[in-house]
C-alpha cells in the first residue's frame, strides 16, 4: 500500500535531489508539490518543481506557488550563492510545459489534507511558510493530518544559516513556530543527522555515471553546490546531504536513531531560528517533537543510490 505525501519545496538542488528521489521510490503516491522561497525566488522554485515533474513522465502530480516571503521578518536572504539564480545551479534549463495549479499553496495543502482525512504525510523541506498559512486558513488539518517530517533545524549541531539556526527554519522563524506548536504527530530530520551523511565525489560521480534523466540531471546542477560546500566547508567537492535525508525517514526510520524531546523555536533577536532541544523538559510550553540525532549513513547513501541508479 503506498503512502500519500505532500511535498513542500524550494528547489533548490538538494531539493531536486530529494524530489527526484521520492519520484522513484514506489512506496510514495505524491499527492502534490507545493512551493516556497528560500533557496531562490518562489517564481523559479514553482517553475523548477514542474521541471521536475516532467522530468520522468510524473505531470498528472499538480504543482502549487505559494509563499514568496516570511510570515512578519523582511526577506532576509536567499540561497542564491549556494543553488543559483535559477535554483538549479545556473544551469539556465528550459520552461516547463506544464502550468501550476490555480490554488495558492496554502489553500493547495488544506484542501488535500481535508479531501484526505488521516492519510496525508507533509514533507516541508524548505521554510515552513507554507504550512503556517494552511494552518491559519483551517486549523482542523492539524487533527486530521497523518504526520509531518521536515528537513529543519538543529538540537545539538549548531546552525548553518547562522551560528545558530538551520537556513529553512531561520528563513522563518514565526512559521517555524507555529508548525511546532500545531499539536501534530512532528518528526525534524536536521543538521545533527544531515551533516553526518556525506556524499563523497566518488560516490557522486558513481551515481552520476548511471545515466537516466534523473541522475544526469543531478550531475548537471551539483557542481555549484558542490563550490560552495568546498568554499564554506572545505569539502573538495563532497556535500552534505540534508533534504534527501527527509525522503530517506519516511523509507526507512530504522536508518535513524530518534528521541523525543520538547523543542523550542526562537523568533527574535540574533538567535532567531534556532531550534532549542529541552532534554531536562525544563520548558513546559514547549512542544515535543521526534528530533532525529544519529543516521546510518551509509545505508542511507546505499538506498539513496538504488533508488536514482535504477
């Protein structure tokens, strides 16, 4: 029986790295995508999500453009320097031919999520803009979604948007809290285990070298990100692998060893975005969310591989 999953994305290339591997894992029956800033402008998010839709025959799976900025902060960055202008690495790829659904995203979640009752899994793996907006136009989807596992946050990796913060969640942080504090089934697949899994240049070139649409795309748009995490990191040429490891939790989350704790989102000041885990439950408004801290990650690259190389 698959499952149903509604994607929330700004793609981005680790987003199209994890969307792509969704699209082939038929355990998934992807019930839409809709998108967000972040990694660049939502107009080129939106386009880049059809793009991928199209990519390997997938344009039945309606792609919804949502929030183009935070909830109350000034737009406060993109990530431009690490995806591109276009998202995709400067790689300047064609328009789509499909068009976007004529509701905004928000709406596109709640009325999914009402026509579903039970069944829907939400995968943010960009700002939680989006999921703030459903919630606010009908509280009930709380109640009546199936779980939400979100690429976002850090409890004890530090952050990488700010010394702090994780980027989706430092993009904004009033959304981030309401998403916390929503009262539903909340699983953060963050930096604690998505820098720990490590995609080398010899792994990449061998995922790169199996020749389907999916994975040539993949080697078209990795050597900006691949720049960057040798810029910032010192990676020579190796990357994080942060969305995809989202995708990875819902296939599998005996690959991750989880606990469930409260977390604390910051709003304002220096360390607004960053996510507080209270082991000692010393805070007794905050919510507790299942927080992913350690991964196997070398059976999460070997699932990863199986699934793109096929």
């Amino acid at each position: 029986m698959t499952r149903k999953i509604l994607v929330d994305t700004d793609p981005g290339i680790d987003d199209t790295m994890a969307i792509l591997f969704a699209l082939r894992s038929p355990e998934f029956e992807i019930t839409g995508l809709t998108t967000v800033f972040g990694n660049t402008d939502v107009v080129f998010t939106a386009q880049n999500a059809l793009r991928l839709v199209e990519l390997e025959g997938h344009d039945h799976i309606p792609v919804a453009q949502g929030a183009g900025r935070p909830l109350i902060l000034p737009l406060r960055s993109l990530g431009k320097l690490v995806h591109g202008q276009d998202g995709m690495g400067n790689t300047n790829p064609p328009p789509p031919k499909g068009r976007l659904a004529s509701q905004h995203a928000a709406q596109f979640i709640v009325e999914t999520v009402l026509a579903n009752p039970g069944e829907i899994t939400l995968v943010p793996v960009g700002p939680l803009t989006n999921l703030a907006l459903a919630l606010r136009l009908d509280a009930r989807i709380a109640g009546l979604v199936k779980e939400v596992v979100l690429m976002g946050g850090s409890a004890f990796r530090g952050g990488n948007a700010s010394p702090v913060a994780e980027a989706n969640i430092y993009n904004d942080p009033h959304a981030a809290w309401i998403v916390f504090n929503a009262g539903w089934p909340l699983t953060m697949v963050g930096l604690d285990v998505t820098m720990g899994c490590i995609m080398t240049v010899e792994y990449l070139n061998k995922l790169c070298q199996s020749g389907n649409p999916a994975t040539d795309l993949i080697g078209q748009i990795l050597p900006a990100y691949q720049e960057f995490h040798d810029q910032v990191y010192g990676m020579g040429g190796a990357i994080h692998t942060h969305d995809p490891s989202a995708i990875a939790y819902l296939l599998d989350p005996d690959l991750f060893q989880t606990e469930r704790m409260p977390v604390y989102v910051e709003t304002e000041g220096k360390c607004a975005g960053q996510t507080v885990p209270d082991r000692r439950r010393q805070w007794i408004e905050a919510p507790v969310v299942n927080v992913c801290l350690k991964v196997n990650a070398p059976d999460l690259q070997k699932l990863y591989r199986e699934r793109l190389s096929r």
